[in-house]
C-alpha cells in the first residue's frame, strides 16, 4: 500500500547514458530539481514529486510494481524487462506515456568482419553473447533459427574476439564500438528511443492530474525544439 505522503514519484537513471536528458527534460518541465548530493530520493522544490534516482535496469519493475508513478527508460530495457517477466509469469503491465527525442539506439546482430554472413540462417548453432536475451531469442525463434546464447552484462564486444561467442547481440549507435573490435553490424533488432512510462495502477485523483499536467509540458517542451 501506498504511503500516504501524496507526493509523486518518477524514477530516473542515476548515471549513465539517459540521466542528463532526463534532468534536462524534467527542469524544462519547470521541475526545480536538486539532485547535487548523492541520495537516491530526492524532492522537487516547488511541486509535489520526488526523484528517484537508480540503475537503469531497475526502472521497469519499479513502474511495473507500482512502487514509482513514472519511468523514464530505453525501449530496448523496457521490452527486455518486459520479455523477462512474460517469460516467468510475473505481472508486466505499464502505460505508455510518450516516445521522448533522445537515447536513440539500436539492438544489432553482428559478427566477425570476415564472416561470411547471409541471412539470420548464417547463424544456426552459432553462440551469440548478448546482455538482451529475451529480445534476441524472440528475434531468432521468430526466423526459426537455432542458437546458443552466452548473458554477458558487459564487454559484449569482444566476446567473438576473445574465444567466448561466434556473434554478438548488442546496442549500437554511431557503430565505432564495432568497428574497432573487428565486428561487423548484419541485422538490426529493434530500434530504441527513451521513453516515459506510468505504473498501471490507477491512481488517485490529485496525482493523475499533476502527471496530466507534467505530459502537457512534456509534450510542449519536445514540440518546441522540433
Ligand atoms: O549503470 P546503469 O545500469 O544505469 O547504466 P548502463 O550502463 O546499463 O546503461 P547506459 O547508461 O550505457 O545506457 C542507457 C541506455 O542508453 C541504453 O539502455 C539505451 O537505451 C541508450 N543508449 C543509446 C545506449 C547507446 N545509445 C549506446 N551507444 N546504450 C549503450 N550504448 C553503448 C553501445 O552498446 C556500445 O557499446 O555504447 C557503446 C558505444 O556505441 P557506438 O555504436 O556509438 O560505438
Ligand atoms: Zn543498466
């Protein structure tokens, strides 16, 4: 249950790739933000909302659960989470809010430059190191081509190269990462942007309406600097 405190709660990313646009797009909003020190909750000034601040693979279960209002989070996070609980049973519901206009990224298959590649079916038996493996399995059960798979949260990069994986299942942007580990990008997955999610409890009257008036903003502030 819920404490009483009334006071809204969004979860951004502490550090990390998302955290800047997300305090940016918040202040914008008119959000006065405090977030100098390192606490993970902190409280907005002059409304009544308080910030969480974590990692960002924490941030779907957050909104899942209901234990925060708001999210804002990579689509490619988001659907990973969201695979995953399917997978085991659990509840993934959430209310897509809005696509924001930053964190654009792709999830990408790619391989050593000098495999001769030619199709998902190049890839049958092949070990694909990968830190998304709900997506990928989707994505490769889809084209009905059998693999193996090796979860590695970091370095995913140079799996092929150091012996662990034949391919890779990563997030690519500018495509320099693969490049200089001898990596070439073949299939593109999903493409990503951040985006703003609402737990799917109903809540009560006072809150909506604050997070009615934040979208307002929100849609105003993205309009604005298109
Ligand atoms: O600590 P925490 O868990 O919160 O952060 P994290 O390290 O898991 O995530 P972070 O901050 O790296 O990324 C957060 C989100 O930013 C991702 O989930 C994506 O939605 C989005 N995003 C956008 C990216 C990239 N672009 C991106 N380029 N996330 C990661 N990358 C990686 C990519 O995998 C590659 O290794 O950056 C590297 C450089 O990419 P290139 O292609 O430009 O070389
Ligand atoms: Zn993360």
């Amino acid at each position: 249950q819920r404490t009483a405190s009334g006071r809204l709660r969004i979860a951004i990313q502490k550090s990390g790739r998302l955290s800047d646009e997300s305090q940016a797009l918040l202040k914008r909003c008119g959000l006065k933000l405090n977030l100098r020190d390192q606490r993970l909750m902190s409280h907005v000034e002059n409304l009544p909302i308080d910030i969480l601040r974590v990692r960002d693979d924490d941030i779907p279960g957050l909104v899942m659960d209901g234990v925060v209002d708001l999210g804002f989070i990579g689509e490619n996070v988001l659907e990973e989470e969201r695979l995953e609980r399917e997978a085991r049973g659990q509840e993934a519901a959430f209310k897509p809010l809005r696509r924001l206009d930053f964190g654009g990224c792709r999830l990408s298959l790619a391989v050593p430059e000098d495999f001769e590649y030619a199709g998902a079916d190049s890839l049958t038996d092949c070990r694909i190191a990968t830190s998304y493996p709900n997506l990928l399995r989707r994505y490769l059960n889809e084209k009905g081509v059998p693999f193996k798979s090796c979860m590695l949260k970091g370095s995913v990069e140079v799996a092929p190269r150091a012996g662990l994986a034949d391919a890779i299942c990563d997030l690519v942007s500018t495509g320099a990462t693969l490049e200089a580990n001898g990596l070439k990008e073949v299939e593109v997955m999903f493409r990503s942007m951040a985006t703003l999610i609402q737990a799917p409890q109903p809540l009560d009257p006072e809150r909506q309406a604050l997070i009615d008036k934040l979208m307002v903003r929100v849609n105003g502030v993205i309009q604005a600097k298109e």
